[in-house]
C-alpha cells in the first residue's frame, strides 16, 4: 500500500464529538472514520475508482 498522506484537518468541536461517537460504536478511531466517510462519500459520488474496474476485471 503506497504511504497515506498527512495533512491538518479543522473541524468544530461538536462535529468531532459526533464523529468520535460514531467511530467508537463502529470500533474505529476517529481518523479511520474520518477516512471511511469521505471513502464512501467519493465512491458513490463516482469519483473515485475501484481497484477491480482499474484492473479490468
């Protein structure tokens, strides 16, 4: 897996509670949270590609 990239990320602190409750009921930190999020949100937005179609298969 190629190195993941670092950046400083600013949000609300109501925002960070929400998700820090949200990830410890999915057993996740909060940045793997964080990641899985914005993960899906790219994927269904059509913006990112799967592995399997990269591939062709």
């Amino acid at each position: 897996m190629p190195p993941r990239k670092n950046f400083p990320l600013r949000i609300s602190p109501e925002l960070y509670a929400a998700l820090e409750r949200w990830a410890a009921d999915d057993l996740r930190s909060v940045n793997a949270q964080i990641e899985y999020l914005l993960t899906r949100a790219v994927k269904e937005a059509g913006r990112l590609k799967e592995k399997n179609k990269e591939e062709g298969e």
